[in-house]
C-alpha cells in the first residue's frame, strides 16, 4: 500500500519541477504614474509703484467679489484637492493609524480648566465620540458641594431639581448648520449672563456669520444674523449689541448695533470710507484715556528704571493684580516665573531684578513659552498664566509656599494631588500646553493639563 501511494505522489513532484525549470521571471509592473499637477491659469496683471514695475500672474485670486474668477477658484481648489487625495492615496493606511493613536491619546471627558466670571464658571468640553468641544457653565456657589472632580458633567442640584451644568453652545450641532465645519472666531458673554454672541465661519461664503443665543432658553435669536462680522461688543446692560462688518477687501468699515428683542432694523452708527483705517468693536473696560500733566518730572528724561538692565535675566511680559506684579522672566534658556509684593521696595528701585525679593514659582520641566491667561478680576488673589512646552509633561501638582522653599516640582508630583480631575486627564492625553494657576497671597500653584 506504501508503494502505491508513494507512486501517486511523484507525477506532482514531477510538474512542480518541470514548471520551475521552465519558469520565466515577469517584468515588474511598473508603478502608475503621478497625476500632473493642476495649473492655475494666468492672467497677468502690471502694476507700478514707487517708480518700480511687475506684473502678478495671480491677481484674479484676490478679487473676491469677481464671480467669474471665484468660479474658476472653485474649479482650481477642487484639481488641487484630487491631486492630493490621488499623491497621497499609498498612505492611507498610515494615515489611519495615525489618527487612531492621536484619538487614543484624548481622554473621553476632557475639559478646560473652567474660568470664573461673576457667579458663573465657564468651560468647554469634548463629550465621548464627539468631534467637536460644548462650552458650558455652572454656579461657582455649587461647584465644590456638587461637581465631581473626575467628571465637570457629574452634579445635581436637589434644591432646584436640575443639574448644575448648563450646556451653552454645542459645536458639533454647529458643524451641522456650516456644512460638517464648525470654527469660531469670538465670542462673548452678555454682562448679565444672559445672550451668547458668537461668529462661526461659513466656508460656502468664506466669512464669519454672527449669531445669537439665549442662554435660558438654548434657543438662537432671530437677530440679528449678520454676516462678515470682525467683532463684537455688548453694552453694558447687556441689551444692545454692536458689531463691525467687513467689506469685500475685508477691512471693517461699518459697525451696527441691534437692540436684542426689537424687530427694528440694524441700526448702522459709523461708517468708515478711508480705505487706510480700520474699524473695531469693544467695550470701554479695554482701553483707557492717558492724562499727562505738563510737569518737567514727567518728561522721559526724569523717568526713572525700575529694574536695571540684566545681561543674564530679561523680562518676557508682566502683568498685575491689586496687590503683586508678575514677571515672566528668560534666565539663560531657561523661562521663570516671579511674583514681586506691591508696592516696591523704594530703596531697591533701579537695582537689579535679582536684587529684589522674588517669590518663583514653580513650572514644569522644559518650558518654552508662558502667556499670560485670562486674568480679568484685577483685584482677585488668583491669576492664570498658559505655559507651552513641545516635551509631554504629566506633572499636575499644587505647592505651597513652603513646598517652594524645601521641595522641588518632583515632590509635588509625588503626592499626585488632582486638581479638578485632571490629572487623569494629563496623564492620558500628554497634552503639550498646561494653564497655569495660582494665588498670589499664598504662593499656591496649580497646573491644569
């Protein structure tokens, strides 16, 4: 019975070897060749100033208000776009992976560091499976009592019946009315907490649509929906709104103001004709009028130094509350953090800033850039401050005076102490930009990832 079977198996062995002596390499498939590259076309347009001459064979992209050339734009943009899709179209698998190990790095509940403003508490937050953020808000008065530091959406109010969190303005609802893009360019709260007023980009028109919600109600207003809207300002009691509008070059030149609730037209109250000068909206708390009396002592030849010049250490930026100045200071390569007690030392001024008696504060490693936050209470004892760092960095921690005097940041992160919840989300995003906080009577800090 071996025999036999042994004998059926050696015609096959036969073919394969018969077929590998007759085997004949193929010629490789040479691969498809790269789309050409779209061209846009030219028409030259010659220009003349200050006694020099060129001519710029793309001028026609820029008017903006000439149909026929944004039509052949459109036609460009769109080569432009299946060219890329077409080049890159052997990565897409990479492209895949690596947006899959981009999400995977985003904690589900993350959330902003909330900012206090009056009673309220504002913030935003990516919710679960969503692509775009919610700005939301609660009562600073409940937020220790009720809210859970892991989750800022956790917390009910059993005296009132509702949760705490109050949902302002979903993004990703936003992204439905523009198209699956939702960017905003400002925002602004009314002083009596009351509208949101907003600008999202329409990228059908190429310009920023203005809008308006009613925070009680969660529902948008049906004025004004103006459009090329560059900024936006509430009057103080938080029923007028003004806003500048841009022209086809997009140079504001109008501004308008509507009165929230009225049926009555936008009114427009100042229109600029000069094309060299620019409009803008804000509220009078963001600028100030200088008086300066005539008196020889305050001519700039009698101005005095308050800090000498330091070859080692120069100053970045300053900013103050009521009761310190805070400097952001470049030792080296190295950025620092000093607060400084109000008023100054008369005896000191003019020494060296290492002369004084600075109180540094304590960041975390390899620091390239610090900014100052959005400190608006010049009189609260907590300023904010953005530091930026291209290293991840997990460190969330809080010190006090004397952890700054006797321990290091490594000692804080030691004791691991979360500061509203995120530390698990540093930890799992590895974010690269922290905000900064802290409080300028005890010396605490608090990093929030």
């Amino acid at each position: 019975m071996r025999h036999l079977l042994t004998a059926l198996r050696r015609p096959p062995r036969r073919r394969a070897i018969l077929q590998l002596a007759n085997y004949k390499p193929q010629n490789p498939q040479a691969a498809p060749s790269p789309p050409s590259l779209p061209k846009p076309p030219k028409k030259p347009v010659s220009f003349s100033l200050h006694g020099e001459s060129w001519s710029d064979d793309y001028n026609w992209m820029s008017q903006l208000s000439d149909r026929v050339a944004m039509r052949h734009m459109d036609v460009y943009m769109e080569q432009e776009e299946k060219y890329t899709e077409a080049v890159m179209s052997n990565t897409d698998r990479l492209q895949s992976k690596l947006h899959a190990e981009m999400a995977s790095r985003f904690a589900a509940d993350l959330s902003t560091p909330s900012l206090r403003w009056g009673p309220w508490l504002y913030y935003r937050r990516v919710e679960e499976g969503m692509q775009y953020s919610v700005l939301c808000r609660r009562l600073a008065s409940l937020n220790e009592e009720f809210i859970s530091n892991k989750s800022p959406s956790a917390g009910f109010d059993f005296t009132s019946g509702k949760k705490i969190e109050q949902k302002l303005l979903d993004y990703n609802k936003e992204a439905e009315r523009f198209g699956g893009y939702a960017y905003e360019e400002l925002s602004e709260v009314s002083p009596d907490h009351r509208y949101l007023a907003y600008t999202m980009y329409d990228k059908d028109n190429d310009h920023f649509k203005l809008s308006v919600r009613d925070l009680n109600s969660g529902l948008l207003c049906n004025k004004p929906q103006a459009d090329r809207v560059s900024s936006i300002a509430w009057a103080k009691n938080g029923q007028a709104l003004l806003y500048a509008v841009t022209d086809d070059k997009k140079r504001p030149f109008r501004i308008y103001c509507i009165m929230l609730g009225s049926d009555a037209e936008d009114v427009m109250i100042l229109e600029e004709p000069q094309e060299n000068v620019h409009l803008t909206g804000q509220p009078v708390d963001n600028h100030y009028l200088l008086c300066s009396p005539v008196a020889s002592s305050c001519i700039p030849r009698n101005w005095q130094n308050v800090f000498s010049h330091d070859q080692q250490m120069s100053i970045v930026d300053v900013d103050f509350c009521s009761t310190h100045l805070v400097l952001i200071v470049r030792n080296g390569r190295k950025y620092e953090l000093y607060s400084l007690s109000l008023p100054l030392d008369r005896n000191k001024v003019g020494a060296l800033l290492k002369d004084f008696n600075l109180q540094s504060l304590p960041l975390p490693d390899h620091v390239a850039q610090i900014l100052p936050g959005s400190n608006y209470d010049f009189y609260s004892s907590t300023m904010r401050f953005t530091v930026s760092s291209p290293v991840v960095s997990s460190a969330v921690g809080r010190c006090t005076h004397a952890a700054i005097r006797g321990r290091t940041l490594e000692a804080a992160r030691k004791r691991r102490e979360p500061v509203q919840g995120v530390e698990e989300v540093s930890r799992q995003l590895n974010s690269v930009s922290a905000v900064f906080l802290f409080s300028c009577t005890a010396v605490s800090a608090a990093f929030l990832f």
